[in-house]
C-alpha cells in the first residue's frame, strides 16, 4: 500500500467506522431490545440500555412456540440441506472441471442459465413435484429439493479447474478411487471455497423462509425457528410484544453468528496457508 | 518385478493420432528412457502404461500379463511427476502412506517401509513437514520416496528433473542411476534431454512424430544413428548435416571438399553427418572458413565456422586449441566415424572419411 496523507487515512478509518456501526447498530438494537420490558420498548425517546436487564422475554418466547424445537428444526434443515450441497457441488464440480465427455459443455451451460431462474418462479412446479411425492408438511419435503445447487457447482467447478491434473493422477497411480481422489485428494486442495460454500449455503438454509412456509403449510411443530418468529409477532392478537420478538430473532441468530465465527477464522487459516505455499 | 511389452499400441485423440503402432520390449530390470522433442507423444505413452491415458489400439502387457483395461492400481506401478504432484494437504509422512494405506497395509509394515525409504533418500528429518516446507530437490525426493514405499514392478519418471536447477539436476540423476542399481526394479523414463537419456538408460527409445525412430543402448545411438532424426537428436551439440550429392564412389560434399567412399552407395542427393567432435583445424588440404562464434566452456571450445560458400558448422575442441571470432581457418573431418543418410533420411553407412 502507497504511503497516505494523514488526513486522508483518518477520514477513511472513520468512514470505515461509521459503516461498521451503521451495519452493527439493528443488531445491537435488537439484543437490547430484548431485555427491554415491552413498556421500555415502546417509551419515546427511545431507551437505550434497558433499566433493569430482563430475561422474562427469552421465558416467554418458550411459552409461545417451541423455541427448542424450532431451532432444532432450523438446524435440521441447515445442515442436512449444507451438507447434500457439500457432497452434490464437489462432485459435479469435479466431473464439469476435469472430466471429458459428450454434452459437457452445454450440460454446464444449461446449469448457469438455472443459476438465473429466481426462486420464485420455481416456487409452485416445486411444490407441486414435493406433493406428488408425498413430502408436503414434513421437513423432507423443505430438505429434498435443496440439496442440489447450481451456484454451489458452479463454485466448485471453477476452484477445481485450478487443481492440478498431476496431483489427480498422482492419487489414480496411488490406487485412490475416483471417490477417494475427490474427498482425499481434490476437496483439501479447495478448502476455503469450500468453507465459503458451506457459510453461504448454512446461512441461506437456516434464514430461509418462503418454501418452507410453502411445504409446511401450519405444520407449526416442523417450524424452523424463522417461521415461529412470525408466530412470535402475531401472538397477542396483533399487539406487538417487541422484547418478545427480539428474544426470539436473537435466538435465532446466534447459531449462524457460531458458524460464521467459527468458518471465518478457519478461511483465515487456509488462506494463509495457501498464500504461503509459493 | 516385470519387464513391459507394447505391441501395435496406438493413440488417437478424436480424429488425431498421436502415437501409432509402437512396438517395444522392455525387460525385466531395464532401465528404458523415452527421448524425444516435445509434443513427440513421449508423456503420453508414459501415461498409457501407467493407466492414465485409455489405449486406443494394440496390447500393453506388464509381467506377462496384459493391463489394457486395468485401472493404474492393479498395474503395478508408482509414478513420479514432473511437478512432483504430492498432496499439499498432507506431511511428507502422509503422502508417503496415502498409497498404502489405501491398500489396507497393517501400520507396522507402512512404518517399516517409510522408515527404510527415507533413509535411502536422506529425507529422515523433513517426513513431519509439508510439501510448501520443502525445496524443490526435497519435494522431488520425497515424490520418490512415495514411489519407492509401494515397491511397484515398474517405476515411471516423467520428466522429473525438468524443474530442479542445473546442478541438484545433475546430483538428482546420479540418485535415479543409484536408486536403480539397489532396487533392479524395471523404470520407464521419460525426458527431452538427450544428456539424461545418454547418462541413465540401459536403452533408448527415440519418439518423434508419434512413431519410435529408433531402439537401442546409448552407444549404439551414438555410433550408429538409424536416420537423421536421431543423428541430429543423440549428441550436444547436435551433429552436423551437410547435403551432399553421391555418384558412384564418389562423395561431392560442396565447400568441404569432394571424398571417395568405400563402397558404391548408390547415387544423388544424400544427407553427411558429421560430430562436432569430429572436425580438425588447420588440417592440411581443409576447406577455408571464417569463424564466426566461440564458446568457451572451460575444459573445451565450441566453435561455429561458416565455410566459404558453404553451409555452417559446429565444432567442439579442447581448450587448448584457441580460436577467436572472424579468423580465417581451415577445417577437415576428423578420423572418426562419419554417416550418410539417403534422401528419406535412413543411415546408408558409416566409415571413417577418407579424403579422395
């Protein structure tokens, strides 16, 4: 980096500040807020920190759904849905980067074009699809079609062209499998992208909310913890208990926060690693 | 340990063929070096007997048995790559074992093997390190010892020197030569330096164009090249070709003068191949030429000598004998052996010139 002015370098720390705070602030309002009694929360001018910090509203939200049981669905469905993506993309990935055959080339042309499609617009074939099989309000039915995505092969394909051949072969003279080549020998050589794949594909899943309202339609004890925030708000007959909601939104969004921070220094990790390979 | 047979093996990518009809018998034990310039169709044949490459024709037979459609596993084989290709994830350790663990061998005979292997390779001390730990004559070695750990019937090299520096190249060959030696396990080797293949093999296999051009121990190569292909490939600097024209016993060899030959080898335009070893200045009767580039190498010369009205040629002499850019010169053939090749480019004969 080119040496700056002093000025220069302070104006952008602390635009840099602002937007960390600008993004930090709904967060901290939200964790503050669920401390609040419901009172304090709706007292103008606001309150900031809460008078007495209160854990009545995380009791409540138990009262009102089953938090328990919402997360461990969210859970659920993250991870079974991350980890078919894991498997499917890294595979596909493989065979559209190293292997040639008839149809290659269109095949992945096709699967961009997929990329493009709005979920929406597959919202009802999906559904319909999931009914004849059978699946409608169960979490199968929210887990099967996810667990294929053409991002996730895209991402793979792209990282995977960069292994080397030699090291592919090295593992085929050392008597590996095609499977084993793909999991021993080409998934460790792409690891951040794969972290990266996992994070965005964790975080999708668990904050997902249109398809499995769909599928689920009022199986509440299949809710992901997404769906039963909605339950949170409209509990009390549309009178908004706001620390309730924002117990419940916190709770929601502390196993994501576990998974990023817990990714994020691993990316850090790799990415050291491979910048020091040379 | 097994010896490799190719019969009528031939590859062919879509419409292109690479290689064709390649008929070759490597014994039990021999160490056989595949030369040749690049794009020759050297790696790929390589590859065709390793498993990595489908055969498109003809029989590829490891130990007697034939391996076409066996996969690199159940040919027993190791294979060490040009870009050493070790895991990067894994310690040298790790990708000494991957292999055999992978063959479900019990801990104590993998323990066993590493061990002897890197003591063989002097690579004891790095076996917890990883490959971005590792020098490029580290990482070579230990793409070695992964070889070595799974006592394969055939060892493959493709290219393993081409990314070492000049001298752990030359240290590096000695350590292929040795390691043979110790082992007499049959290795196929593939390379585009001639001073590899004249150092390490027991025989040559010269590739161009996708066809063998010719088979034999290096010597033989040297001394009795079968075509002008390998006359200009085997030697450094390369011999030199001199279009000649031949009737009856007669040899008109232009600005270098005329020479009576031996026998009667036919008649018309024909190719003279002359060493660079095997030219002399200031011979009496020599033809004039100007030099016009030295070289010097220390122990020795190379010189390039333009004829006058003739073609360039390349000598090389001992250090003691010293010329200098622009002299006038006069040059001869030496008293060694000389070939003339046919308008096809076959050998017809080689024999000491004689001037006539």
């Amino acid at each position: 980096m080119t040496r700056q002015p002093r000025i220069v370098r302070a104006l952008l720390v602390s635009l840099i500040v602002a937007l960390a705070v600008m993004s930090a602030f709904p967060f901290l309002w939200m964790v503050l807020s669920s401390f609040k009694t419901a009172e304090e929360s709706m007292r103008t001018p606001p309150v900031w920190i809460p008078a007495a910090a209160s854990l009545e509203s995380y009791g409540a939200v138990s009262d009102v759904i089953q938090a328990g049981r919402s997360l461990l669905n969210s859970a659920i469905i993250a991870t079974l849905t991350t980890a078919g993506i894991l498997v499917t993309s890294i595979m596909a990935g493989f065979a559209f980067a190293k292997y040639r055959f008839r149809g290659r080339d269109t095949l992945f042309g096709l699967m961009i074009a997929a990329m493009f499609l709005p979920p929406i617009v597959t919202l009802i074939p999906l559904f319909r699809m999931v009914s004849e099989m059978g699946l409608n309000g169960s979490l199968a039915g929210v887990i099967l079609p996810n667990l294929a995505n053409a991002f996730g092969i895209f991402l793979m394909r792209q990282f995977i062209a960069g292994v080397p051949d030699d090291l592919i072969d090295a593992a085929r003279v050392d008597g590996a499998s095609e499977l084993r080549v793909v999991f021993s020998v080409v998934a460790p050589a792409v690891l951040p992208a794969i972290a990266a794949l996992a994070l965005f594909a964790f975080v999708y899943h668990w904050n997902t909310y249109l398809w499995p309202l769909t599928v689920l339609q009022g199986a509440s004890e299949d809710y992901p913890i997404v769906l039963s925030l909605g339950r949170l708000l409209s509990y009390n007959r549309g009178a908004m208990n706001t620390p309730l909601v924002m117990a419940g939104a916190t709770l929601a969004v502390l196993p994501p926060l576990v998974m990023f921070v817990f990714l994020q220094r691993f990316f850090v990790d790799s990415m050291v690693s491979a910048a020091v390979k040379g | 340990m097994a010896g490799v047979t190719l019969t009528n093996l031939s590859k062919a990518f879509g419409a292109t063929e690479v290689l064709r009809d390649i008929n070759l018998v490597i014994e039990d034990g021999e160490f056989c070096v595949f030369v040749g310039p690049s794009g020759c169709g050297k790696s790929t044949l390589l590859r065709m007997i390793a498993g990595l490459e489908e055969i498109s024709g003809g029989d590829l037979s490891i130990g007697g048995v034939r391996v076409n459609d066996a996969s690199p596993r159940e040919r027993g084989i190791a294979m060490v790559f040009q870009s050493y290709a070790l895991y990067p994830h894994r310690t040298v350790r790790g990708n000494m074992e991957f292999g055999l663990r992978l063959s479900r061998m019990a801990r104590d005979e993998i323990d066993q093997r590493i061990t002897r292997a890197a003591r063989m390779l002097q690579i004891e001390g790095l076996l917890d390190r990883r490959p971005s730990q590792l020098s490029g004559g580290q990482r070579q070695r230990v793409a070695i010892g992964r070889a070595i750990v799974r006592e394969p019937e055939v060892f493959l090299f493709d290219e393993p020197l081409s990314n070492l520096d000049a001298a752990l190249r030359v240290d590096t060959r000695r350590e292929i030569a040795d390691l043979h030696r110790q082992l007499g396990t049959t290795m196929i080797y593939v390379t585009h330096d001639q001073v590899e293949a004249m150092t390490l093999a027991d025989k040559i296999v010269v590739l161009n164009g996708g066809g063998v051009q010719q088979t034999g121990r290096p010597l033989d190569l040297y001394n009795s090249p079968a075509n002008v292909f390998v006359a200009g490939f085997i030697g450094s600097p390369r011999m030199n070709l001199i279009p000649v024209t031949v009737s009856g016993r007669t040899l008109d060899a232009g600005a270098l003068g005329r020479f009576g030959l031996p026998a009667d080898l036919g008649s018309g335009a024909m190719t003279l191949g002359l060493r660079p070893e095997n030219l002399v200045l200031h011979a009496p009767g020599g033809a004039p030429a100007t030099v016009t580039l030295v070289e010097h190498l220390g122990n020795e010369v190379l010189a390039e000598l333009r004829l006058t009205n003739g073609p360039n040629l390349v000598m090389k002499q001992t250090a003691a004998l010293a010329v200098t850019t622009g002299e006038a010169v006069t040059v001869a053939p030496g008293p060694d052996l000389v070939h003339l090749f046919d308008a096809a480019g076959a050998r017809v004969h080689s024999w000491p010139l004689a001037r006539g």
